[in-house]
C-alpha cells in the first residue's frame, strides 16, 4: 500500500514559494507609486552606488537572466532612470550606470521598500526577522542546486 500522500504545506518548497509571493505582492503594493516593477527597484539599488555594472555582472546581482535584464535595462533606459556606456577599460564591454533621476528614485523607493520591511518585522518582531534572513542566508549558501 503506497504511503498517504503529503499536503503540500508541507513542504519546503511550497512554503518558500508562498512566502516570495507574499513578499513579491506586498513589496508591488508599496512600490507602485513610483511606476517601478519588484526588478528595477533591484537593479536601481544595485546601481545606487554609482560604480557602474556589466550586464552579467548586474544580472547576476539582480537575480535575472541575460533576456530579462536586457529588456528591464531598456525600459529604465527609456526613463532616464539608467544609461549605458562603453566600459574605458575596455570598449566592447557595456556598463549600466544609474542616473540623477535614478538616484531621486531609488531614494523615494528605499523609503517605500524599508516601510514594507518595518511592517514584516513588526510582525515578526526584530528576533524572528533576524533569524529569518540568517536562515535564509544559510539556505542560499548551503543549498546551491546542481
């Protein structure tokens, strides 16, 4: 007789799945004002620090494929939010710079993503969101796939 099968809250997967979408709707939800999606307000703050990033350097950064980036990059292009400019190290390489509209927007967004991140915690409490992202940390360091 075949073992009963498992609820899917059961397992680690559904449950990182259900917590990303949560995450991902609450973190759309406070960011909406700005017109921006979950993935230019990464690569915007990556790109705060204003050193510049190749394309396979920030994709990775970002948690993007090649495509997508490419595609996030030319609508933040089109918005003046980021450029392009040949990397003066070497001229076939593209690097992807944040601009002063990009830097006002990213400050505008750190506020709206941080107020996201204050009504996780308190619900969490300070202890458990700590706990939460070591565990978190752990998993992504730990459990690489392949």
């Amino acid at each position: 007789m075949p073992a009963p099968a498992k609820d899917i809250s059961e397992y680690l997967a559904y449950l990182l799945a259900a917590a990303n979408r949560q995450m991902r709707i609450g973190l759309a939800q406070s960011i909406a004002a700005e017109e921006v999606t979950e993935e230019h307000w990464r690569i915007l703050q990556v790109l705060a620090d204003e050193q510049g990033r190749a394309m396979g350097d920030l994709a990775e950064m970002v948690l993007l494929n090649h495509p997508a980036l490419t595609k996030n990059i030319d609508k933040l292009v089109s918005r003046g939010l980021v450029q392009r400019a040949a990397d003066p190290a070497d001229s076939r390489r593209v690097l992807v710079y944040i601009s002063d509209l990009g830097l006002e927007t990213v400050a505008r967004l750190r506020k709206s993503v941080d107020a996201h991140h204050d009504v996780i915690e308190g619900a969490l409490g300070p202890r458990k969101t700590l706990q939460l992202k070591k565990l978190l940390e752990t998993f992504i360091d730990e459990c690489e796939p392949g």
